[in-house]
C-alpha cells in the first residue's frame, strides 16, 4: 500500500488540482479519501488566497512566540540556565555558548534541537531564534576564549572545545539521541 | 553551475522536477552576489518585479551545506521561516485596534513551521527527499503540511471533548456510533487492549472521584499504621467509609463496563 505522506506530496505536486483529478487520486487511493479531500479543500483556497497574501505582512507582535523565545533565552542564557543545565546533566557554559555567535547554527544537530525543543516546550524555530537572539552580550563557552568578533565554530569542534567529563559525554549523547528522560 | 536534480520519486516513479521558470530563476540568481540576493529575498510582495520565489531560496538554502562558515544558511532560513508563516492562514486579525489572535491557528502554524524546520535540519545532516517538494511548490507543501497539523489537532481536540451532551446530559451521538463499531465486530487482542485502556480514559472524567479511588488502590492501602507512608484516606481527605464506598464503586462500574462488553462481543 502507498505511503499516505507520500500520496498527498503526489496531489500536491500535480499540475493542476482539477476536481478530476481529484477523482482519480480517489480512485486510485480510497483509503487516503478524507485526507485527499481536505488537502484538495485547502490548495483550492491557496489559490483564492494568493493576492491577499502577497500584500506585505504586519510587523509581529508581542505574542506567544516571542514569549516562547524568550523563555528558551532565560533557560539557556539567563537566570534558569543553573537548573536547566543541572537537570540534563551538561555545565552552565555548555549551555550558554550554545549561542549563534559562538556555534555555527547550520551545524546543530537535529536531535539535539528537538530535545532542547521537547525539554522546553517550544517548538525547534523557538530554540533557534533563541540561540540567534542570544543574552545580547557577546558570549564565551570557556573563559580562555575571546569572545565575540570571532566566526561561529562547527557543533562538533564546540563540544571537543568543552572539555566535558566522560559523564557529561553521556548526558550529552542521550541528547542527542533524543533520549527526554523527563 | 550547475543545479542537483531533486531525488524524490512519486509513487509512479517519476521524479519530482522543479518548474522550468524555477529552473531558470535559480540559474540566473546563482550569478548574483550573495547580498543581491538577500536583498531580493527580503522583498515580501510578489506582485515586485525583484520578488524571489520561496521555491528558489530553497535551493540556496540547500547549496549552503558546501560552505558551513559563513551565516547564509542563518540568513535564508529567517527568510524562508517567515515565509513558511505567511503562507499558512492568518491567525492574528485587527478588531478596532487590537490585535486578536486565534490560538488554534497560532498553535497549527506553530507546528507547522517546526515540521519544515526539522526537514531543513534534518536535510543539512543528510539529503532529506522530503524536502525536495518545497522546491517544486512552496506554498502548496506549507498548505499540505498545514493541513496535516490541522487534522492532528482536530483529532487531539476532538479526542478531548466531553462524553455528554452539555445541554441533554446524554451520551454524544459520535461516541454510541464509535462503541457500536467496536461492538458490532470481534476484537482482536490488541484493540482489545487499546478499548481497555480508553475506556479507562474515558470513565475517567465522567467519575473522576470513583476513579480517584481506582487509581490510588494500585499504590496504597485505605488505612496505614506505617510512618511516613500516606493512606488513601489522607490523599482524598475522606473518611474510611467513604474510601471504601468510592472503592467499591468505582471497581462496579469497570466491572459492569467489561462485563458489559464481554456480553456483546460474544
């Protein structure tokens, strides 16, 4: 049997959504019916939508996600950041130089994102434009590193950088494998 | 230079293919300087003449895995992201001069910029054939992962709904349907035991100081003369006569429920 994901990224990529279309993708997958239909539902309305949302958008709120942000903020750089990091397992440098300047952010490990993300209750774009905002200081993971001013270093070469203990290697393994001992 | 075709197969085999005018885009901005073209990307009109498809900055967000160093991927993905939200329904809207946002479509676009955000990162660990679509139709993929968040949330929410009837008291019509599905066929061990398990979910509202008492027999004793150890007696602030009553009741009705269910299944 086909892959539902699948099937409806094959909808969704036909040239044209035609009720016939439709029809025969019905035919072809009647188990996949009422997502077929509600996808169909939703790209004809792209279509509807399309001039409305080429007006420029509003600039953003105070909203939930700025109050998500900032509470990745306060956890990994602020005044949550001795708890946060006692309750993983990793010390409080770890955390604090887990910052856009000091981390090359394309080079963060996706399960590593996901677990900051599931840990916090935000979602993974909450912990990266955390990590982007930073505390608004130039930061250091380690006292005898300059900080600020230098480029952003690769995930790995950070963790080699951090001199943690076989423990704390542990930690941090289960982190990135995802492992939420909550 | 050249462009990677996409890896995705459809279930026909095909490959997926970016439209000839994406094509071409990305040709003719591979040429440009990388600051023209985050400039270009910046523009949120599509009606501008300089407006760059999302389908086009996708592709450079992916190029940027041969060059770790530099903030292009940061710069691309804030674009892409806001554009990831502008594509799904709106969920603040003006009413006089405040802003009034709706929660469900703010937690549905939530979750689903965190869905493209993982494929991109997943994608920079290893190529991720999901992701191919964004290159083929944008906005189309943000709809339909869209509207894959909607239908979850439907569900969780739905799954959430009171048992009754708020206003008759009755049982809700969708939830008789449900038990007569399972009623009307034989159930294999393992629905046997997910019915069990929500039925017990399911009692649970609806009774919940009879199941208070359920749950709290597993872990501990009405009455104890142990130090330190607590009785149910004090975690329900109750009597003992009522512990036992709440007990009692509680251990009919999931027989009642089971036996219940036993009978018509037979």
């Amino acid at each position: 049997m086909a892959n539902r994901d699948d099937v409806l990224s094959d909808f969704t990529v036909e040239e044209e959504l035609s009720p016939s279309v439709l029809k025969a993708y019905l035919q072809r997958y009647p188990e996949y019916a009422q997502d077929l239909l509600a996808l169909f539902n939703e790209l004809s309305m792209t279509d509807l939508e399309a001039t409305e949302a080429s007006l420029p958008l509003e600039t953003k709120a105070m909203n939930a996600e700025t109050l998500r942000v900032q509470h990745v903020r306060q956890s990994l750089f602020g005044s949550g950041v001795k708890e946060f990091a006692r309750e993983l397992g990793l010390p409080r440098a770890f955390f604090t130089g887990l910052n856009a300047g000091v981390v090359h952010l394309a080079s963060m490990p996706t399960g590593l994102l996901k677990t900051l993300a599931r840990k916090l209750d935000v979602h993974i774009q909450d912990v990266i434009s955390g990590m982007q905002q930073g505390d608004g200081q130039p930061v250091s993971m380690k006292s005898d590193v300059k900080p600020g001013g230098e480029a952003p270093i690769e995930f790995a070469d950070y963790v080699a950088q951090a001199n943690l203990s076989e423990e704390e290697q542990r930690a941090l393994q289960a982190l990135l494998a995802g492992d939420g001992s909550d | 230079m050249d462009i990677e075709p996409l890896r995705k197969r459809k279930t026909s085999g095909e490959t997926y293919t970016r439209r000839p005018l994406i094509t071409e885009f990305i040709k003719k901005s591979l040429q440009w300087p990388f600051e023209d073209l985050l400039e270009r990307a910046s523009i949120r009109d599509r009606r501008h003449n300089d407006y760059v498809p999302s389908e086009v900055l996708v592709c450079h967000l992916r190029r940027t895995k041969s060059n770790n160093s530099d903030g292009r991927f940061v710069d691309l993905y804030n674009i892409l992201r806001d554009r990831i939200e502008a594509a799904c329904p709106r969920s603040d809207s003006p009413v006089g001069e405040t802003i009034h946002t709706n929660a469900r479509l703010a937690e549905i676009r939530d979750a689903t910029v965190d869905h493209v955000t993982e494929l991109i990162f997943t994608d920079r660990e290893d190529y991720d054939e999901q992701l191919d679509i964004y290159e083929v139709v944008f906005e189309k993929a943000v709809r339909s992962a869209h509207i894959t968040k909607l239908r979850k949330v439907n569900r969780k929410n739905n799954a959430n709904e009171d048992l009754q009837d708020p206003v008759t008291g009755d049982v809700r019509a969708v939830v008789e349907a449900a038990l007569d599905r399972y009623r009307k066929h034989g159930l294999t061990d393992e629905e046997d035991f997910d019915y069990r398990i929500n039925l017990r979910r399911a009692i649970d509202p609806r009774h919940a100081k009879t199941m208070d008492t359920t749950e709290l027999r597993a872990e501990f004793l009405i009455e104890t003369t142990k130090d330190g150890e607590p009785s149910m007696t004090e975690l329900l602030g109750c009597v003992e006569k009522t512990v036992r009553n709440r007990r009692d009741r509680a251990i009919e009705k999931i027989r009642q429920a089971l036996m219940l269910e036993v009978k018509n299944g037979e």
